[in-house]
C-alpha cells in the first residue's frame, strides 16, 4: 500500500523504507510506469527519493537546459551581444553552405 498526496501538478508516490526490502520489483515498476519519483520514509521522515533510470537523465537534461538558460539570460542583460532570429537563419545557412 502507498500513499499518493497531490503536489504541484504531479503525484508524490510515497512509501515506507521497509518496502523497497519487500516490494522491490513492484517500486520499480512504478517508477518506470509514472516516470515520476517515489518518496520513501523512515520512522515517518523522508529519508530517500528513487527514480527510473530514464525519469532521472530526463531531470538532469532538464536541469541542464535550465542552467544554460539561466547563463544566457544573465548574458543578456548585462549587456552581451543578442542576434534576431534572421541573423541566426543567415548564419546557419551559411555554416550548412559552407560559406562561412
């Protein structure tokens, strides 16, 4: 049995330690099912988070992305040099031309 509480837009499937030892097989299909981590307890604390394999590269994909966009943000407005969407499709054609 676990506990399914509503948290911003997502589900948080949480379950006590113990069942990691008894219920493996059926955590790991529920993670891989929801693709979307599984809060264990113990003594009624959090204590672990666990997560698929493709849930957990999407998060870091994820996180990266919002790193580099944060950098180019902070590029931007202290005053870096930004280009319009034609200036980027000209420089492109020309790389795939290779006239650049």
């Amino acid at each position: 049995m676990y506990i399914i509480i509503l948290r911003r837009c997502f589900f948080m499937l949480i379950k006590p330690s113990t069942a990691l030892r008894n219920e493996y097989n059926s955590i790991s299909e529920l993670c891989k099912e929801k693709q979307e981590p599984v809060f264990l307890t113990k003594n009624g604390e959090g204590d672990l988070v666990l997560m698929s394999i493709e849930a957990y590269k999407y998060r870091e994909e994820m996180l990266d992305l919002r790193e580099k966009l944060l950098s180019a943000e902070a590029n931007r407005l202290s005053g870096a040099k930004t280009y319009t969407i034609a200036e980027v499709s000209e420089r492109l054609r020309g790389l795939i031309d290779g006239n650049l």
